[in-house]
C-alpha cells in the first residue's frame, strides 16, 4: 500500500511546480483518504455547444498548438450541466502566466488588465470582439481567511481541491469531457451542496465561502434546512471569520440570499448560527415579518433591501447596515420608504393607487422615476399585486408648469417660485392632472398674493441685493 503511495507521490512531481513539503502533505492526505476518484464523462449539450464561437475555437487552438491543456472551470460547467446557458466563461490552463503571454504576444492577441497576474489569471481579447479570462491551475499555499498566497501547478485534482464547493470544482474540456474529482456531479443530480473535502479547513480558506454555501443552497436544493449537521457546525465555529471580511463581498452575497429560494428558512438558519453580528444585521432580527414577507412577495422579484427592511425594526438601524455593508444611496432609501409605508392601512384603502400615484406626484419630476420604482417594492412588501400591477402599468404625466414659466410671469426668487409651484402641483393633483397649462399659468396671480410674508420678505431682501450689485457692476 505504501508503495503505492509514494508511485503516485513520485508521478505527481513530474506534473506540478509545488516545493516537494506541500506536495508531500498532499498526496499522502490525498491517498490516505482515498475517498474520491476522477470520474469523467462526455457532454453532448446545447449549451455546451452555444459556446463555441470563432473566437473560442481561436482560443482552443492557440492553446493546443502550444500543448497546454485549457479547460471550462467552475460556475459555468454547474450551469451547463443543468441546463442553464452560462452568461460567464472561466478558464483553467497548465500554462503559466508568462507562458501565456509569451504565447499571445507571439500570436499577435491582445491583453487586458493584468492585474490578475499575480494569481495566475490573464485575460485576452480574440479578434477584438470577445474577452477570455485564463488562469493557471494553482494551489493556496499560505491563507489568511481572506487572501491566498498561490503556487502554480498543472495538476488539475489539486486545483479542483482548492475550491469551496463540490458542484463548482468540475472542468469541461473544450472536446466535451467533464472532470469530476469530488463528486460534484453526483451532488448536482442529489441537489446536494457540499464543501470539497473538509468544511472547516475550506472555510479558513476564505470566510466568505460560509455565505456562498448558503447562496448556493438557495440556487441548488430543492428542499429546505437538509444541511449536514458537520457543516452547520463547521460555519458556527468559524462565523467570526467573516467580520474581517469587507461589507462589499459580504452585501454581493447577501443580496442574493435574501431574495433567492428558500430566503426564510436559510435566514432563520443563518441567525441560529450566529451570523448576524458579523454582517450588519440587526441582532434581533425579525424573523417573523421576514416569514411572512418573502411569503407574500417572494415570487415578486422584490429587491434585496425590501427583504431586509422586514428584519428591521427601527429607521436607525438602517445606519448600520450602511456602516458594515456599504449600500448604495438608492438601497438606503428603498429600506427607509418600505419602513416608513409599511404600516399605512385602512387611511388609504378607499383610493390606494391614488394615494400612492398622488405621493408620487408631489416628488420633483427629476425623482418620480425612482420613487415609483420605491413605491412598487412597498407594494411587493405588502402582497398588494393588485395595486402594484396598476401601478406598474401607470405612465407618470408631465407637470406642464417650469421654474422658467413662473419667471417669465415676473417670479424670480427661489423660495417664491418653489411656493407658487407647490401650489400648482397640488391643484394640479386634485384635478386628477386635467388642469391644462394656460389654466394652471391662469392661476398664478392670485397664488402670488397668498405667497407667505416671511418669503415675501426675503425675496424683496434677495431682489435688493441683486439690485445693488446690478448697479455696483455698472
């Protein structure tokens, strides 16, 4: 058995570029183990062939003709495989990142941001039309929970064992062979997500992988909470990791999660575990309005925020979302109005959609786009389809009134002008938007005399300024 053992040891130097230590540790855990083989099997998929434009076959043959192996890695194999057209193209080589490039400057190809360099990733564009990112099979020497030190290989095992989960650690050979060294394709087909080999160990890889099992389960299982118990226990015990993971990964993950399948269950687990703490969540998350939530607007592609504001009790705690996660500015106030809307009840229902289109309407036309679109995720909120389709099919009318039509009509000042405008909108709104421009225009004298005094008052200040520096320029 031993003998064997160090064969496979002694064959595996001639095909990799790992120092003789890592490589030792790997193979002899690797056949001491002894749990998985290489399965293949041979593709014969639309989807498979769809990829194959010019520029790919350009690719293949560039890469052939030098004699490196070049396969389809990750994600888009899982895709393929379940019938899904991928929209992402991943590449993995036995080529180095400079044999790569003496390759494509040898070839005439040209190449783009090479940053990825470093971690064995070259991207090359093919008859100035298509883009392929290609990385050299590599192994994660020296992990922090966030960052990799790497060392290239040509072994394709050890590349696929450096991978979070099973169902992303097949490769497609560009002649239709998939290469399964874990078991991914077995799991797809059990819709089973599993972490490739021990969960712990791939886990401090990089802590993120804890929320991209969970975003994973969500794409993958047919039924909810069949997790294994070893790696429940696997993400509790290293859910600490993930607060020295920045807000921008973590949000990428999340927003996926919250509106993917099984968004309740999985959130209710992700609390059990201890999660919230360490990605902005609220502690005492309500789990209960999240239920009931994606219950009712679940299938109404809602947007991420409109799922989270249903863990949130409070405006404030919005503030530290933001502080962990980063949202955007458009995010924060899609949580905020959901907050603010959610409890409106019985004062609106006698006229729901006008109340919302005249809320609408009373926004400054440059915002009426978005705050409609915020309007429509109160609704998925609520479960009201019946408003949100009128809503949805509603074209926003024009306000035929301008600041330059009231200066024209002798307002120039600012706060005048808004006053006057206000007013019109809102005759404008209780006309159901019939009143027509040279009707509201016919208004505008009479409004003028109901202006405020203490507006009056600083915009005869304001025109006397004016006035003065007039003259002084003269």
């Amino acid at each position: 058995m031993l003998a064997g053992v160090f064969r496979s040891i002694a064959s595996g130097l001639k095909h990799t570029r790992l120092k003789p230590q890592p490589l030792l540790q790997h193979y002899i855990a690797q056949h001491l183990q002894g749990i998985h083989t290489n399965r293949t099997m041979k593709l014969d998929k639309p989807e498979f062939h769809n990829l194959f434009t010019p520029e790919l076959n350009h690719l293949s043959e560039l890469f052939a003709k030098y004699d490196y192996e070049l396969r389809i890695a990750g994600g888009a194999v899982r895709d393929i495989l379940m019938g899904i057209q991928p929209q992402d193209l991943d590449f993995a080589t036995t080529a180095t990142p400079q044999e790569m490039k003496a390759l494509f400057e040898k070839e005439g190809v040209r190449m783009l941001n090479t940053k990825g360099e470093e971690h064995g990733t070259i991207t090359a564009r093919i008859n100035n039309k298509e883009n392929f990112e290609v990385t050299t099979l590599r192994v994660d020497v020296v992990t922090d929970g966030r960052h990799a030190e790497v060392e290239f290989t040509t072994d394709w095992r050890i590349d696929a064992e450096r991978r979070d989960l099973t169902i992303n650690s097949m490769f497609l050979g560009l002649d239709g062979t998939l290469y399964d060294y874990f078991d991914g394709w077995t799991d797809l087909q059990n819709r089973r997500v599993a972490f490739v080999g021990d969960a712990t160990k791939r886990i401090q890889e990089d802590y993120l992988r804890i929320l991209r099992y969970f975003r994973f389960y969500g794409r993958i299982a047919e039924l909810p909470n069949q997790h294994k118990d070893s790696t429940l226990e696997a993400i509790r015990e290293n859910a600490g990791g993930l607060g020295g993971i920045s807000g921008e990964r973590i949000w990428t993950e999340l927003k996926k999660i919250v509106v993917g399948n099984h968004a309740a269950p999985l959130m209710r687990c992700m609390y059990n575990l201890g999660l919230p703490q360490y990605i902005g969540f609220p502690l005492d998350g309500n789990l209960d309005e999240f239920d009931e939530v994606y219950s009712r607007a679940g299938q109404l592609q809602p947007r991420p925020m409109t799922m989270v504001a249903a863990l949130l009790q409070e405006p404030g705690q919005i503030d530290d979302i933001i502080a962990r996660l980063k949202i955007s500015v458009e995010e924060r106030k899609t949580g905020l109005l959901v907050m603010q809307l959610r409890g409106e009840g019985e004062q609106q229902t006698a006229q729901p959609l006008k109340h919302y289109q005249d809320l609408i309407l009373k926004t400054p036309g440059s915002e009426q786009r978005q705050l409609l679109d915020r309007v429509c995720e109160v609704l998925k909120y609520k479960g009201d389809t019946a408003v949100l389709s009128e809503l949805q099919a509603w074209t926003i009318p024009r306000f035929p009134v301008t600041g330059k039509h009231l200066m024209e009509k002798g307002i120039f000042f600012g706060l005048e002008v808004g006053w006057v405008k206000d007013k019109l909108v809102a005759l404008w709104i209780d006309s159901n938007c019939s009143l027509t421009f040279e009707e509201l225009m016919g208004r505008v004298d009479d409004l003028r005399k109901e202006v405020p005094r203490e507006i009056q008052e600083k915009a005869a200040k304001k025109k006397t300024r004016v006035a003065k520096k007039m003259k002084t320029d003269k």
